[in-house]
C-alpha cells in the first residue's frame, strides 16, 4: 500500500468524520464524530470471509454489511429523527465510500452486482 493510498484509507475512515461531523453537528461535532467513526464496525464482516484479509479482494459487494442491501439500511438510517442514528448511517455510507476509492486505488475491479 502506497503512501498516498495509506492516507486517503486510514485518513478517510478515521479523520474525515469528524469533519464531516464539525460541518452538519457543530454543536455536538465530537459526539457524532464518535458516532460515525463506529461505523466503520462494519468491517468486523471480514471476520466471515475465508481469508480475513486478502489485499486482492474488494470488499465492496464482498462483504455482508459492503453490499447494496446493507448500504440501503444505511441511507434509510439517514431518515431516522436522532442524531446518532443519522451519524452512523451517513459513516456507514462514507465507509462504503472509502473502501471503493481504496478499490479504486489498487485497481480491483467494483463488482456490479
């Protein structure tokens, strides 16, 4: 993993939400960056998959909770009325977002179904 993709990946999952959160919930930024960086639990999916870890493998369309059904649960999480709720799903979907710009990085193709 390059430099560059090292710090767009790690920089993406674990900085970028709490901009994300300083921008749209100013007045509780740090909790809801809390909130959307627990999001990335989603990742505890690859403890499914046989290897865990296989930097070839896009976990976009992979991965249980990296499909399209699961990133529909996450924008209806975005209509939830609570703030939390709204924090995971939106760091959820920017999850998913990170992981494909990481698959984009190492030129594995995205899955379209």
């Amino acid at each position: 993993m390059t430099l560059v993709q090292s710090f767009v990946h790690y920089g993406g999952h674990f900085l970028v939400p709490f901009a994300f959160s300083w921008l749209i919930w100013r007045e509780r930024w740090k909790w809801s960056g809390l909130a959307m960086l627990a999001a990335n639990l989603i990742d505890l999916d690859h403890l499914l998959a046989d290897p865990i870890f296989n930097p070839d493998r896009c976990s976009i369309g992979f991965h249980l909770l990296h499909g399209w059904e699961a990133a529909t649960a996450y924008v209806l999480m975005l209509a939830i009325p609570r703030w939390w709720a709204r924090a995971f799903g939106l760091g959820a979907l920017w999850h998913l977002a990170v992981d494909g710009m990481d698959c984009a990085m190492h030129s594995v193709a995205l899955p379209l179904a």
